[in-house]
C-alpha cells in the first residue's frame, strides 16, 4: 500500500476490527445488514474473521500458487459472546503476519499488478475490515469514523483493483462495463491536501487507467474521504448531500454509472 505506512495499516486492522465487534455485540447475531442485504451480523463476523485468518495462513505459509491456497475455514464460534475474542485474535494474526520480514516475501497476488502478494493482502484486509466495519456499525446504528488518510489509501486500492490485469478474469462484466472512448472523471477529497485526495480516472477502449491528479473532467465527485470511500463501495447514495457531503459537479450519470458497475467489496 503505498499511501499509508504499512505499520499504520497494521494498527488499524486491529482497530477497525475491533470496532466492527463492538458494533456486532451491539447489533445481535441475527441482525440485518441494511448495507449487504444478503447477510446477517453473524455472517459478517464470520465472513471478516474467516478471512484475516485465512490470508494469514497464506502469507505465514508464504503461498505463491493459487492452487495451494488454504481449503478449509477457521469454524466461527458458536456463542456470540465469544466473538470479539476471536475478532480479535484473527485481526492480531494477520497483523502479525504482515510483518515487514513479510512485505517483499514471495506471496500469491491475485490482482497480478506489481505490488507484492503481502502489500495486496494489507490493502486487501484494511478495506474488508472498514467497509465492513461501516456496515456493523450502521446495522447498530453507531456512527463511523474513517481516517481520511486510511479512506484515501482505500480509494487508491479500489481504483487499483478495477484496473489491475487480473480484473477483466475476475469480474468481467465490470471490466466490459467501465471502457469507454476518452470518458473522465474526477474524485477529490475535500478534506486532503494537494494530490493526496485527488483521482483522475479516464475510461479507454481496452481499460480504464486512474493516476494523482486534480485536471479537469467530465464529472467531478467531491465530499469528504471518508464519504467517497463509502460511496464507491456502494455503502452511501452518490445524490444525498446533507447525509454525505459529496457535491456533483458535472456529468452524475457519468459517476453513477462507474459507481453501479465497480463495486468490489463482498456482500
């Protein structure tokens, strides 16, 4: 993740798991997710401790061939009340197994782009505990609180996936989707300086491409980090100023359009 010192990503992994289990014990384990309506709070937790301890395995086994990765799950405990322990310890491990020893280590990337398997999987497991956090903390109806450096960082990974090699093999609809014949659009950050909250996309024949920059566009997008991050993902409507803070300015189609075709985030 080149946005954001590996050590903070690190240290909010485990934060912003924790709070995802605070916001689960609020919510119940049959809970609705508004935001991912196919789950419930107990599947959310399941699905986000699953997961940081399966990326663990891969990165401590230092995996490199997809057909050898982990088969099985770390079962979910059955009392609720366990949960934030277990939370707790799967965001630990991963933490732990993203040491810097293990930055540059031979490790399977699935968006097969020039970053290292283990710097995919930071940026990977950060955004699956915030934006997943987000949708706990909405089921419990608690606020959320996103860093604008972490919500940045998080930005530039999304825009990362959607333009990485491996993407039109993962989602090709999405990839099919997003060209386009010279379409841009601007995303700015109201709340960083400079380049640090400004993406400038640019929808080509063969594939979208993204880069740092505040020039011109056919829609730009402004609001908050944290905002954006959230409407990207489809966790927030693109239209509603009061409750975001994002402005439009521009060609909305345009946005709705990429927003509606390039979510990433499961459930």
């Amino acid at each position: 993740m080149t946005e954001l010192n590996t050590e903070r990503a690190r240290r909010a992994i485990v934060e912003h798991t924790r709070r995802l289990a605070e916001s689960a014990a609020a919510a119940g384990p049959d809970a609705a997710v508004p935001t991912a309506p196919k789950w419930t709070i107990t599947d959310l937790v399941e699905h986000v401790g699953q997961t940081q301890h399966w990326v663990a395995e891969i990165i401590e086994r230092r995996i490199t061939d997809p057909t050898q990765l982990p088969m099985e799950m770390v079962k979910l405990p059955g009392d609720p009340r366990d949960w934030q322990t277990w939370l707790s310890e799967s965001a630990q491990r991963v933490a732990n197994a993203c040491s810097d020893d293990a930055l540059d280590a031979p490790v399977f990337n699935p968006a097969g782009d020039e970053r290292s398997g283990t710097r995919f999987w930071i940026a990977s497991l950060l955004n699956e505990t915030v934006v997943h956090g987000f949708d706990a903390a909405n089921a419990a109806n608690r606020p959320t609180d996103i860093d604008a450096d972490i919500a940045a960082a998080l930005i530039s990974n999304h825009f990362a996936m959607l333009t990485s090699p491996t993407w039109e093999m993962q989602r090709s609809e999405s990839a099919n989707a997003i060209r386009g014949t010279g379409q841009t659009l601007r995303w700015l950050a109201t709340d960083l300086a400079d380049d640090a909250g400004a993406w400038f996309i640019e929808r080509r024949p063969d594939a979208p491409t993204w880069q740092r920059g505040t020039q011109p566009a056919d829609v730009t997008v402004s609001g908050p980090a944290q905002s954006l991050l959230l409407t990207l993902t489809r966790r927030l409507p693109l239209t509603d100023r009061e409750a975001t803070g994002i402005t439009v300015d521009g060609d909305t189609d345009l946005a709705q359009h990429w927003i509606d075709n390039t979510a990433h985030v499961s459930g």
